[in-house]
C-alpha cells in the first residue's frame, strides 16, 4: 500500500510537470469595470451557468459520500483508494491526449461528451457495485470532471462578448462553488433515505444537459465565433 500511494504521489508529480500544449485564443473585451449583473442576464451566459453547474454539481454527492457507499458495499479501504486514484490517473490522461482528441471539437460538442458521460457515469454506479463496473465509473471522472473543467475554461476564455474576468468570476462562483455544495447538501439528505438513488439523482442531472447547446450555432457564424484549440482548423464536430 505504502508504494503504490507513492507510486499514485509521483504520477501526479509528473502530470504537473506537464507544459501545456493547447493553445487558446482569448477574444474578451478588455474594460476598466464589470458588470457582473449585465454578465449574467445574457441568455448564452445563463445557459453556459446551467449546464456548468448541472454537470459540475453532479459530483457532489460522488466526492462526499461514494467512499461511504463503496464500504457499505464491503470493499475495504485499500479498495477504495485504489479506485480514487484511478480517477486521479483518468483526470491526468484526459488532459494529456486533450489536443489531439479534442483539437476540432467546439465547445458545444465537449459539454455534450461530458453530460452523456455524467448520465453513464452515475447510473452505472447506481445500477450495480461490482468492481470492474467501479473500475469503469472512475476511468469515466476522467471525461465528466476534466471535460466540464476545460469545456468552462475553453468559453471564458473565448468569449468575445463578455468582460473575461467578469465570467471567471460567474464560473468560480456558481457552477464550481454555489452550485457543488447545493447539490451536495440535497445528496446528503437524499442518502439519508436512499443511498442508490444519490446516484440516480446524478445521473439525472446531466440529462437537460443532453438538450442545451452552450452556443448559439447561427448567431456564432454570423459574428465568427467558432471556439476550438487551434484558430487554424477549420474543421469542427
């Protein structure tokens, strides 16, 4: 045990040391103020908050009460930590192969591969403990977590519309702040009834998200907004 934590330890060590390699073309206006208010009236803004938060939130019953729920299962704790660290390794890989996987997709198709993941994700550890199905969930953290963090990232910085700085702040604050610990606090109260349908209520949250576009496609050509790693491709999923 003693090894492979530090085994898990240097990995991560190393996924650090990685230089990032995508590229991101950063189009927000530069202003003196910001007005957050006029930030998040904006339709696009409200819906890139709602999916954020729906994809993002839906980890929160995941990182509160999945250990607890594991070793109800009757896995012991070395189990357990086996399996965070193989979502720890997932998250890595996933940014790893970042560019080349996702170097044309637009932002849109990211928060769609993470909402599909989410609704898989969850309701494969509701629907059954065993562990090479466990083993699958957690390799998954590496598209439900890591996508939504670069999908979110990937908008604010692209945004042409809105003050940079002004949708950090939305972001921070709602789907990776507000958003985490409302959901958390309902998943706390839904487990105390019924720990599996934690996980169906998780499942269930990445399903508007299925049908919600973060970006307007026709309104995006119109003013050429088209969000990917590279400016140079011009081909997108």
């Amino acid at each position: 045990m003693p090894i492979l934590g530090a085994l898990g330890l240097f990995v991560t060590f190393l996924g650090t040391m990685i230089k990032p390699s995508v590229p991101m073309k950063c189009n927000h206006k530069k202003t003196d103020k910001i007005n957050i208010i006029k930030v998040l009236c904006d339709k696009k803004t409200l819906v890139f908050i709602l999916v954020a938060s729906l994809l993002e939130g839906s980890h929160g019953g995941y990182y509160f009460f999945s250990a607890i729920y594991w070793k109800d299962a009757g896995y012991s704790t070395e189990v357990i930590g086996y399996l965070w660290s193989l979502s720890t390794i997932s998250v890595i890989v996933f940014y790893f192969i970042s560019r080349k996987a996702f170097s044309n997709w637009q932002v849109k198709s990211l928060f769609k591969l993470a909402a599909i993941s989410v609704v898989i994700r969850w309701a494969l550890m509701a629907y059954s403990t065993e562990l090479p199905v466990l083993i699958v969930c957690q390799i998954l953290h590496g598209i439900t977590f890591s996508g939504t963090i670069l999908s979110s990232v990937r908008y604010v910085e692209e945004n042409k519309y809105h003050n940079y700085m002004g949708l950090q702040a939305l972001y921070h604050a709602i789907p990776a702040g507000f958003a985490l610990a409302l959901v958390s606090a309902a998943c706390g109260w839904i487990y105390h009834h019924s720990d599996i349908n934690v996980f169906w209520f998780m499942a269930a949250m990445g399903i508007p998200c299925l049908f919600l576009s973060v970006i307007d496609d026709d309104k995006d050509k119109e003013h050429g907004l088209t969000v990917r790693f590279s400016p140079k491709e011009q081909n997108s999923i």
